[in-house]
C-alpha cells in the first residue's frame, strides 16, 4: 500500500508506492508507461528467488495503489500509447518470446518468438499500429558492429535494418503518428572492448540523432543495404553534445531533446531543445539543467528531471514556460534508478519517477497542482 508522504511546497502531494527491498525502476522516461485512460502503470522490480525472468512487471493502479504482476522477463520493454505493453522473455535455454500485455485488462499474448538467443542492446519500441517491433542488437561477436533489428509481428519476418560501429546505446524510438521513422541516438566516438565491457560511451564528438526510415525494408534488405538517414541538427557542430535523452513531441515530427548546459545552451539559455529533419534546433525552456526527458501524449508538454536538484520539472512546448511539480529528493546517483525519470500520465495528473530518499530506490508517484497544467500555457 502506498506510504503519503507529504505535500510540498509546490502543492503537490506526493506517495511512495513501493518499500520492499527489491531492486525497482519506473523503466525510463521518453514515453508514458501507462494505460491509454491513464488508471494504470506499470513499473519494474528484480526478484532474485527467480533463476530466469528475473525482472518482475508490476502493473499498479493510480490512486488505490493496488498492484498486480502483470509478467516476468529479461528485459526489451515497449510501450504504444494505447497502453500496450511488451517485453522479451527467456523460455529455454537460447529461445525467447516477445509478449504483448494489455495494462488495462492484465491479459498477455506471445506476440513473437525468437527460436534462437538474443541479447537485446536497448529498450525496445513498437510501431503505432502495432506492426513492427524493434531494437538494438550486437552484430559481431567482438563489438565492433551495431545494429538495429526489426521484427514483423505479423509475418515473423525480422531484418537488420541499419549498421554502424557507434550504435551501441541507440534508445530506438518510432515516430508515434505513422511509424515509417525510427529516431536513433548516434554516440559517436563510443567503444566497447573485445568481452562488451565499456571502455567509454561517447568519443570528443559527442552523441547526435539521426532518423532512419523503414518504409522501404524488403527493398533494403534483398539489397543488403541499410535505410535512409536523416541526421538532425544537434550535437557537434550545430550545438553541445546531446545526453542521449530524448523523446518524440507527440504527432508534431518534431523531437525533444537535451544537450549539454554549457556555453550557447547553458541553463539560463536553454539546454531543452526541439529538433525536426532539416530544420535548426530551437530552445523550448530555460532555467533548468534539464536532463532525462519525456513528453505527454498529446504532444503539449515535457517532464524533465533537474540535474542540479533532482526536481521534477514539467513545462509547456508550446510557451516554454515550466514549473516544479515536486522536490525528488533522489540523489542523482551512478544507478539509473537513482534518477528520476519522470512522466506525466495520459491524462496529466500525475507524475511517476523514482527516488532513493528512503535510502534505497522505490517508486513514487505525485499529484500535479491543480491549475499548473492551465497557466503554463498561457503567454
């Protein structure tokens, strides 16, 4: 049962709604892991007492805090903005199944299976219409060579569609409106050793982003060839180096993003950015060192953590103005779910994140003032 915790200063109530020991994330960020009308999320926890499927999906309802496990997997999580949900689960010793889990109702079906091992490199993403799954693979057994695979769901057919040395944490994302995009996060200069150990994720470069598109895949594939990039205007030379977070700005074609606050794009500048293929990057809001990113469904707002406080940072795109919805308090640590990752709900209500201010992580979850949402849109 969730633990309130407090209103804040910023009006804002805000809830533990796990406290066991289990190792435990809000999963990330750049989309919301939600059901479409916003009563459920879903979250995941480790439980050792299992020898595989050790990471637990836990689908927990907003406001009764009641909880469920909705299945058990190695990892590849997806989300549509419908509420459907998947991930990548071991069912021997090589073979695996992608299974989709409807968040509202808890029933889950194998969507795909995978007759030999893979270790996926990334989140996984899947199509608006629920057609295409993709994801991050190792090419050579040396990590030399990256790619990007994708999985039809309705023939089976799977393709490397794209190659390239430096793809090795690519965060594959579909364009939410038609799917015919993948946004790929490009971390030039990064190099792994000869066992997959990281020698440094990023090279003097820095990351960029590129679009690949995949509308074209059984041409590209019979040709041995990889799709079409378009590389977007950020990172080195056209601003500082992008994080590596970044989410889709609902069904705009446009991407939210930010770089390093430092120079042009220092915090009082702007390091939150809006980018679309063959246009200059744009600042979106200042005053923060925005750092992980999302962005609601309707495509009108973002949720950022801070990186000099842990809050949680959520404004307008449209206005650029932003508010505090809440203090974090997590302390920003080297574990991912030290950070908060914050999301809005569908219905932009609440905001889910972690923090360690127990001392260890946990799930929380916190109210949006009433009329924050209304007076960040006005000029």
């Amino acid at each position: 049962m969730a633990i309130q915790l407090e209103t804040q200063d910023t009006g804002s109530t805000v809830y533990q709604v796990t406290e066991d020991s289990l190792s435990k994330s809000n999963i990330y960020c750049e989309v919301p892991y939600c059901s479409a009308d916003s009563r459920y999320f879903v979250f995941a926890q480790t439980n050792p007492k299992y020898e595989t499927n050790r990471t637990e999906y836990v689908i927990c309802e907003l406001g009764t805090w009641e909880m469920q496990v909705g299945g058990r997997g190695i990892g590849g999580p997806a989300i549509t903005h419908s509420g459907m949900f998947y991930f990548l689960r071991s069912t021997g010793d090589v073979a695996r199944e992608l299974v989709k889990l409807n968040l509202a109702t808890g029933e889950s079906e194998v969507a795909h299976a995978f007759p030999e091992g893979l270790q996926p490199r990334s989140l996984g993403t899947v199509s608006p219409d629920g057609r295409f799954y993709a994801f991050g693979v190792t090419i050579d057994k040396k990590f030399r060579e990256f790619g990007i695979e994708l999985v039809n769901l309705e023939t089976g057919a799977r393709e490397i569609i794209d190659r390239d040395p430096y793809i090795l944490n690519p965060h594959p994302q579909f364009e939410p409106s038609e799917g015919k995009q993948l946004m790929i996060q490009h971390n030039r200069g990064g190099q792994l050793d000869e066992t997959g150990k990281l020698i440094r994720l990023v090279g003097e470069e820095g990351a960029t982003l590129y679009l690949l598109d995949i509308a074209d895949g059984a041409k590209r594939h019979s040709e041995n060839r990889n799709g079409k990039r378009t590389t977007l205007q950020v990172g080195k030379p056209y601003t500082t180096p992008a994080t590596g977070h970044e989410s889709w700005i609902g069904n705009t074609h446009e991407i939210l993003l930010t770089v390093s606050a430092s120079g042009d794009f220092a915090s009082e500048k702007g390091n939150l950015l809006a980018v679309r293929a063959g246009q200059p990057a744009r600042v979106v809001s200042r005053g923060y060192r925005f750092s992980h990113v999302g962005t609601s469904v309707c495509g009108r707002f973002f949720s950022c953590d801070d990186g000099a406080t842990g809050d949680v940072v959520i404004g307008s795109i449209r206005t650029g103005k932003n508010a505090v919805v809440c203090h974090s308090q997590s302390s920003f640590g080297r574990a991912q779910n030290t950070h908060p990752h914050p999301y809005l709900t569908p219905d932009l209500k609440w905001v889910i994140f972690n923090s360690d201010r127990s001392g260890e992580p946990q799930i929380h979850v916190a109210t949006v003032p009433e009329g924050m949402i209304e007076k960040l849109e006005i000029f």
